[in-house]
C-alpha cells in the first residue's frame, strides 16, 4: 500500500488480496464537476431514454454476474451461491428493471373557473451515494436507480472495507450510460461529499453515528437527505405459532448474510409457552449449517466481514455469558484464519444484556423468554432503533393488531426483513430519515414545484 492505493482484506483469510486506487482530491473535484454538467442534459432526456438506460444496466449486470460475484466474494465474505453474492446481482437486475418502470406523475392540485394548479417533480441534481460494506452492489443499486430514473446523475462512495465489486459495477455500467451520468470515487477524500457546495443530495446507507456525521456534513448546504441508517429490530413470537412452520423464517430472518443486514432480526422475544420449542427447532437448523469460505459452493455461511465487526460480536456474546444467558450453540470465535463466527443462538437473554440493547449486526441472536404480550411489545419499543420489527402468529388479525403498535418503519407478519421495489422502505427514530422504493422512493429524489396557471 501506498498513497495513492489503500489494501483490501479477504475476510475468509484475513490477508490482503488486492489494493484499490485512492482517489485524489483532484480526481474528486474533475468528478463533481463531471456529474453536474451530466446533469444538465440526462436532466432533460426522456422517460424511454432513462428507462431503456435501466433495463441496458440490468443486461449487463445479468451478463457479468459470474465475474461480479466472485469479486464480491472475495472481498465481502459471503458465499458465492444460495442467499449470498449472485443472489445480491440478481437483485440488482430486479430493482433496476422495476425502478425503470416506475414514473412519477405531473398532479393537478386545482383545476377551477380561477386557475390550474399543477405539482412537478424536477431531478434535484447531483447524489452522492455512500455505501456499506454488507450489501454493497445491492445498496448502491438502490441508490443509483431511482436517481438516474428521475434525471439525476450520481457518485458512488463505497465502503472502504469493500470497494473493489463497486468499482467494477460502475465500469460495466458505463457502458450504456453517457460521460458523468454514473461515477465512483474510493477512498477517504469521499468522506468530503457531504459538504461538497456541488452535490445537491446525500442518500446513505449505515451506521446511525456515521449518519449523524453525514447530516451534520450535508446542514451548512441544506442538502436533500435520505438516510437508511441502524437497526436492532425485534420480533415477537405469539403462543399460537406452528413452530415448526415458522422456524426457517425465523432463522433467516436472523442470519441471513450472517446476521449483517440492517433489517435483519436481531431480537426474538418468544412466548414462554413455546419458548423451549423454538429454542430447540432454531438450534437444530443453526448446527446444519455449513460455514467457511464464500469461494467453496458447498459453504451457506461466510465470515464476519471485518475484524471490528467480528470483535465486536465476540465481545456482546461474552458479555451475555458472563450476565447470565445461555449458549444453544456456538458462542466461541473459530481459531485460525479469517473472521469466522460461528452461528450463534443466546437464550435466556434479557433487557438490559448488551446483545439485546445494541445492534450486533453479526451472526448472533438473543432469545427473550417473555410471558405478557404487552410487556413483549414495550421492549420492542424500548430500543432508540426504529428500522423493522414483526409479529409471528397463525392468528393474523391479532398478530396485525401488534404489529400496528410496533414502533418502526416497515413491519412483517410471520416473516421478516422482505423488502420489494415497489414498497416504501424507511426508518423512525434513530433508524434513519426519509424513504427507498416505490414511488415515496422517487420522490426522494426530486425538488417540487407548484405552477399557478390564470384562467
């Protein structure tokens, strides 16, 4: 490494596998000013022009797909196959093509003997998009559809954990995209594009401490804000459950990418009188698992992806031990290479345990054993998180009566962490500002103007 590249670690090993260029803040500043002069024309093209750009995105990505996944593998963790890297690329090309056919519509407010009163929505300008590590190419596809669908052009800031699948992606894409529509930048020189005076939007994905920055970052210029931010979302498991019917969606609701996605279940409070069932039906999937190397099919689970986040989850599993909980399985960090921690289910957890108040975003789910449904929701609600929650019951009526008192953005019945392009997808509280997908998606995106025409 030197200054003008930066390393990039395979999680599986723990070693260095590739380095990737640092951009310069030359190279930013020829980037923005790129962007915004794109702007002015994509800015003007034509719905057909846009959406057939989406759907010639979507092409490529399906005709790449090998070639991506195997990067993302390799510097992200997860495994090549099952819910892993090519199912990350094949979500990408079902977002692109139904982001392409959304359309935001001009709105009549008033249409009377004295006026018309018309609402358009116009691109806001330039987006910076800054991405995670967990979900790279999705995120930044779910950042940059909806942009270039609207007229906006856009910077990618990917993780530095993960930047190189980005780099590629954006490479691909430019393909069928005009000079400046679509760019990346890597590096630390991207932490400035909150407070660029040349970018008009900030869309990011992360930690809610990061988002804060970013916020603070983006006030001195009133950007345009869409923040998606941290997770610790509870589910709550009702007597009335089939255990063995809801068990698989429990799980992957947990652990799906090794528990490392915002939306992902990351408390289960689970009525006492089913409690020991659901404990032993998790266990017996959790101990089938195969984990280790991304790169070998045979693998359903990967490492943590970094060293932090893989300390991180050691650290709140020790601290349930010592505060009493239990481990059905797991709860010892492999030895030997790369950051593998194996899957981890803590019972006998409580309020007040570390795992249970903070986001561990790792492979690792506390089990509440709770016996009142309204001292089950109280919990749930207790978190400063907002981003999902569910309620798992074979009585859906009651299960919806719950679901409307939890206190989050998006919230499931016997399932949980789904999302669809055309369902708005947000946080409360502490979990972020603004929304992604759907037509409220778009909306993000744009300025609005009202037009008062005289009769």
């Amino acid at each position: 490494m030197n200054s003008t590249t930066f390393d990039v670690i395979n999680p599986s090993t723990g070693e260095v596998f590739d380095t990737c260029p640092n951009t310069s803040q030359e190279q930013l500043e020829k980037t923005v000013l790129e962007a915004n002069e794109a702007f002015k024309l994509w800015s003007k093209t034509s719905d057909a022009v846009r959406v057939n750009a989406l759907n010639k995105m979507a092409d490529l990505l399906e005709v790449h797909t090998q070639e991506l996944a195997k990067l993302l593998t390799l510097e992200q963790g997860k495994p090549l196959k099952g819910l892993g890297s090519e199912f990350e690329i094949e979500a990408c090309v079902s977002w692109l093509r139904a982001t392409g056919g959304m359309k935001i519509e001009d709105k009549v407010l008033e249409d009377s003997d004295e006026r018309k009163a018309i609402l358009f929505r116009k691109p806001v300008g330039v987006v910076a998009s800054i991405t995670p590590w967990n979900w790279p190419l999705m995120i930044a596809i779910w950042h940059i559809a909806p942009a270039i669908r609207v007229g906006c052009t856009a910077v990618i800031k990917p993780a530095n954990l993960t930047p190189l699948s980005t780099v590629l992606m954006v490479s691909i894409l430019n393909k069928v995209l005009p000079k400046g529509v679509l760019s990346v930048i890597t590096g630390h020189v991207g932490h400035q594009l909150p407070s660029h005076p040349q970018i008009q939007k900030v869309v990011f994905t992360g930690s809610t401490p990061v988002g804060k920055l970013v916020m603070k970052n983006a006030s001195d210029s009133l950007k345009k804000l869409t923040l998606e931010l941290g997770g610790n979302d509870a589910g709550i498991v009702l007597p009335d459950v089939n255990v063995q019917a809801i068990a698989e969606g429990l799980f992957w609701g947990a652990f799906i990418n090794g528990g490392q996605t915002c939306a992902a279940l990351k408390r289960l409070y689970v009525h006492e009188d089913v409690y020991d069932e659901v404990c032993e039906a998790l266990t017996k999937i959790a101990t089938n698992m195969p984990m280790g190397d991304g790169l070998d099919e045979n693998n359903i689970f990967g490492p943590v992806q970094n060293k932090g986040q893989f300390d991180l989850v050691s650290e709140l599993v020790e601290d349930a031990k010592k505060s009493g909980a239990r481990i059905l399985c797991g709860g010892e960090a492999a030895t030997g290479n790369g950051y593998f921690y194996p899957l981890t289910l803590v019972a006998d957890a409580a309020d007040g345990m570390r795992i249970v108040d903070e986001e561990q975003f790792g492979p690792a789910l506390p089990i509440i054993k709770y016996s009142n449904v309204d001292d089950a929701i109280k919990s749930a609600n207790k978190s400063d998180f907002g981003l999902g929650g569910s309620v798992w019951s074979k009585d859906i009526d009651k299960a919806t009566e719950i679901a409307a008192q939890i206190e989050s953005g998006s919230v499931w019945i016997n399932g949980h962490g789904q999302v669809l392009p055309h369902i708005p997808f947000g946080g409360v509280k502490s979990s972020g500002i603004g929304v992604e997908f759907g037509i409220e998606g778009l909306h993000e995106y744009t300025t609005t103007q009202s037009m008062h025409i005289p009769k």
